[in-house]
DNA sequence: CTGAAAGCGCTAACAC
DNA sequence: GTGTTAGCGCTTTCAG
C-alpha cells in the first residue's frame, strides 16, 4: 500500500511537498508537481479516502435506503441516482431493508459509522426512534413515502391523484363493483393510493359498498396471486379491479393468465408501474405509469447541489412528480363494450 | 459527532479505557464497561469507521461492480450479496459501468481510494490496464463473465451448455434456418453463447449456413426489436430463433407482439432468462432459465468467508452452476405441429 | 484494573 | 518553494 510518505523518501521531498503537489497547490513549481506526479503514478499511488476524512474531507459515499432492489421502481431510482452521481465522483451505498425497521436501523448505524455524506431513502412505515436521530445528523432526502419524523425533504409522486384518475377510469366506465388491491394503510403511499380510491368513488356517486379494498404486502407477487383468486370465487365479485403496488399486479397477472380470465369481459383491470411484459400481457394492461425515472434524476441532482455547495440547504423541499394512466385493452364496461364503444355510446345518448 | 474522548471527559475517565469498555476488553470491571456503554448509547455515539480503518481495521464494505442494475439479472445478485452480507454486519457499493471500460476503471480507482474489503466484478470486455493492477491488490471475485487477466476466481453459468441445449431442441424440431441473436464475441459470456449456438448445429448434422448469427449491444433493447424486424423480412427469413441476452429478448417479445407474428407458426423462439412475463407472453416463452440467484448466494458466501478467515484463500476458484431449459408454447416443428406432437410422430417413425 | 503515549495517512497552519 | 509540526479518532503497546 503506496504512501504519500513513501513517494516523498523516493524523490528526497518532504511529505507535504508531495500532497501539494498532488493538490496542484500553487506554491510547488511546475517540475516537482510533475516529477511528484509521475512518480505517484508509477508506484500507483491511490489517496487513502479514510486518512482524508479524518482531516475533514466529507465522504463520496451517498447511501440509497431501500426495501428490496428487485422491485423495479427501485432499480431504476438506483440506475438513475448512480448515473448521475458517478458524473460528480460520488459512490452508492446500497442498502436494502425488505421493509424492516430493525433492518433498517442497522443499515443506518452503518452509514453513520461510514460517515456516508447523504442518504437517500425510502423509510419503512415506523422508522425506529434510533434510526429518525441517526438521520437527524445526517443530510438526507425522502422519496416516494413520506414519514412525518424524517424532515420535510421528499421527492415522490401524486399517488392520490393517479390512483384517483385510475378509479374515476373504472367509474366513467360505468363499473359499480370495484376492488383495490394494495400496500397497507401505515405507509403514507399506501394510504394515499387507497385514499385516491374512495375519492374516486365519492366522486363518481357510487354508495360506500361499491368499492372493496384488500391491503397487504406490498411487495408479495404471492400475496397478489392468492387475493385476486380469492375476489373472484365470492358471490359479490368485483367487474373491476385497481392495483397499488407493481409487485401486486405482477402476481394479479401470473393467476388471471393462468386461470383463464377474461379480461376485459369478465374483469376489467388497471395495474400499476409500466413493466416490459404489461403490454404484452393478454389484450395489453390498462395502467399507471409513474415517472420514476424523472423523479430519481431531480433526486439526484438535488442532493449533488445541496452536498457541493456545504450551505445548509435545510429548506423544507418537496417536488412532486404526476402519474398517468396508460389506456390499453384491460378495460371496458361491465357489459363489455369496449372503452371507445362506450364513447361513442356516450356520445349518442 | 460524539468521540471516545467526549465519553472518556464526561465519566472522568481515559480515552483508552473507553475504548477497551467497548471493545469488551477482559481488563476492564464490569462495573466501567456498563458505564461507558450506558454513557455511549445515551450521547448517541457510533465508532468512526475512518479512524478505525486508519488503525489496521478493515473496511466492511464490498462492492458489486455491475453493467446495469436494470437488468433483472443483476438486481437479483444485487439483492443476493445484500442480503447474505447483511447477515454480517457488510455494506454493499453500487458501481454501474454502462460496459465502458473508463467508467469501470474510474469505480475501480474509487473504490480502491475508499479501501473497500473486496470487489465483486462482472468486467467490460477489456478492462484497462490499470483497473487490472487495481483488482489484483483487491480480493476479487468475478461474476458470469471471465476475464483471464483478473485472477481465477469465478463464479458464473454455463453459457455454453444452456445455449447448445437451447438450440438443440430447435434442431430436434426440425429447423433448418435458425437465427442467433446474442451479445458481441469479446464478451467471454457472448463467445460462450454462440459456440454452445454453432456446436448445436454442428451436433445436429446442420450445414454451416443453417445457422445465422447477428450479434450485437446485449443490453440494448431497440437493438432487439431492430434486428428481429430485419430477419424476418428477408428472403432467407430463419423459421427459429435463439437468444441470447434478457434484454434483447425483452426487445425481440415486443416488436413480435406488435407486429402480430404468429409463434411458434411462422417462428419458433427460445429467449434467454426467466422475467415475470415471460410465461404469459403469446404462447408462453420457450426459454433458457439461469440459476442466478443459486450463484449469487453461493458467491456471497464464498466471499464471506474469504474475508472473515484473514487467511490468503487465493486458490483458483470456480462455480459453474447449468442453467435448463424451460419448455413452453413458443416453440414448435416447421411445419406447424408442436413439440409433443413431433416426439408422437418421431416415435411412431 | 487503568492511564499515557505513539502512530495510522493525510492536510494545514506555521515556519524559513 | 519547501520543510516541520500538530492533530483528526481510534487502537495498542508500554507503564504503572
């Protein structure tokens, strides 16, 4: 492991000469910079980051807390959020905490024990009280969820306003009997999301019994599968269904193909996020498309100026990105006219 | 930021028997450690990993340094090493090289800055010369492709085997005019593919022009759609083809939904990887399934314990786990009838 | 059982 | 222009 130290004793400078010199200080003459340099690369010389922070040097390394990777909501924030830093030489820390707080708490110590610069993170429904004082020291960004605990710099989406704009589809479409599936009411996006829906309804002037909502976990494609079985068997089963999670959907995909469900005859369906096999999935799944991409890139940039400029940018800061439904075959009316037929129907009446 | 020594001034004693306190050093009371320690918790102190690494102690960060988490492929290694790392108490780096070489080595040089316990590589196809110097002063471990020059230790599938079994069942059916479309030569795990592709054909008494190779950007999905567009209007259109990377066959899967091809009627497919929507594409996709998460446990392990025992485990390592094929409908003989139906008319024959 | 002191690699006063 | 020195937070001899 190559020292400044070690460079020095081989060109018979001192020690600080060579950190200035790899500093381009403007004190060192322009040959023992280049005779420094040289040297340094020659014998591969790489700054040890550890020894800098102890003189102050803040970390390159911006930790990205979230429940699981494979969630593709989840990649592409981190695809997007790695890009973009690794222009300004910063690293990602990837942390995963499959929605547990305990998980979650460990993950933060360890940034905080790496002196991590910032964290980005998507909190899990009731942060432990040790993990809210960890952040409190520690510049960090909320995205997607929002808990009340963490400071009021959040990037997300308006997921009341899509789930809303998804349901109202369904509504105007002349369906009485709408199922939502989705995350639980205790994470502030599954209590938007399900919020959006009954608005929705209200909206619509459909009596309270019209909608039937099924809260889970999120993340369980299984979940989806076993919930979408079971709506269907009952007596009251729902014309329609509105999904609140990608994980969900993905399951609610697997069991309607696999059963043979006619979609949109006998369901019509609104999933959620826009994966590559949603339009191919049988007449092309109706859904919200939500602008990850976008929101992970003003993320980014976001906490780039506020680590850059050592200013305390601690002004609440809140950007929310809208969602928009996608409209392909899954839907139609209860009778089975299809959407533009409906129209037109609409239209004639 | 709370230090030993703000602990040491409080409870009126030295920084090294804090230190000791909660090292749980035999040489201290019991009655000092429970004071420290409660001392500790209450000031919200975290040990500062940068000075500790400064003392000898190793990072307890490793790194996976991947092309893109996008693909499913390695969100799933991603998660894998995560989760096994968790376990004990590592933190796990995101670097993206978008397979540029450059960035590679930039993420290297960062890396090795930040000192990091090991590196788990899934290498551009020629890695600078100086990324090659940088890995070999690391514990390293290569994942799925295989670059001579960065040691011996690797962990990865058989590219050959699963793309020979791929298109062997091709064979069997009956074609003569198939098409691979896979990643670029350079790529160890490309070379693999379409060897295992050739030796298929050659295994099958097929003439050399039965076969016909367009390789290209594997991560490319308009590169998929391009292609597969471009082979079909030919004179020569192939009756089958085989895959070789996700993110084309995600791209070959859409531009054959648009364009309504009939599979396996006019073409019989096998892609490569099992994606969620794979089993409800068209006829339900013929492909090559690849234990990946098997191999990323199995590497995490394997690094686990490579870095716990101090010991110099540079032995030559490798794991070559099989993948299989997985049979669905988009794969049939020429002549319209389907697999079953062929083995009925190949045993009555 | 506990304290004093040295030193890890680097930077930044403070000399000359 | 360059050298000397101190000190970041921690561990680890070496002394009591």
């Amino acid at each position: 492991m190559v020292t400044t130290r070690d460079i020095a004793e081989r060109l018979g400078v001192s020690i600080s000469t060579v950190g200035r010199a790899l500093a381009d200080d403007a004190r060192i003459s322009e040959e023992t910079k280049f005779r420094v340099r040289q040297a340094a690369s020659e014998m591969g010389y790489v700054g040890n980051r550890a020894a800098r922070m102890m003189r102050g040097a803040s970390s390159n390394v911006v930790a990205l807390v979230i429940p699981d990777i494979r969630n593709s909501f989840y990649s592409t924030i981190a695809h997007e959020l790695s890009k973009n830093m690794e222009a300004e030489g910063f690293q990602l820390m990837l942390s995963e905490t499959d929605d547990d707080r305990m998980v979650e708490l460990r993950h933060l110590r360890e940034l905080y024990a790496n002196r991590v610069a910032g964290v980005i993170i998507v909190p899990t429904a009731r942060p432990h009280n040790e993990s809210v004082k960890l952040l409190r020291t520690l510049p960090h960004l909320q995205l997607l969820r929002r808990h009340p605990s963490l400071g009021s710099q959040w990037f997300g989406v308006d997921d009341h306003e899509a789930l809303r704009e998804a349901t109202a589809h369904l509504v105007a479409l002349g369906h009485t009997r709408i199922a939502y599936l989705g995350g639980p009411e205790e994470l502030p996006t599954g209590a938007d999301r399900l919020r959006g829906f009954r608005t929705a309804l209200r909206e619509g002037g459909l009596p309270d019994d019209a909608g039937r909502t099924e809260l889970g976990p999120p993340s369980s494609v299984g979940h989806g599968r076993q919930t979408v079985r079971r709506l269907l068997r009952g007596p009251d089963a729902p014309t329609a269904l509105v999904l609140g999670s990608i994980q969900l959907t993905l399951g609610v995909l697997e069991e309607l193909s696999e059963q043979g469900v006619k979609v949109p005859g006998e369901l019509s369906v609104v999933g959620f996020g826009d994966e590559p096999g949603f339009s191919w999935w049988g007449p092309g799944l109706t859904t919200i498309g939500m602008p990850i991409q976008e929101m992970a890139t003003g993320c980014a940039l976001w906490l780039m100026r506020r680590l850059k400029t050592k200013a305390g940018t601690d002004d609440p800061y809140t950007s929310v990105s809208p969602g928009s439904l996608i409209l392909r075959g899954s839907t139609a009316s209860p009778d089975g006219r299809t959407p533009s037929e409906t129209a037109r129907a609409t239209a004639v009446d």
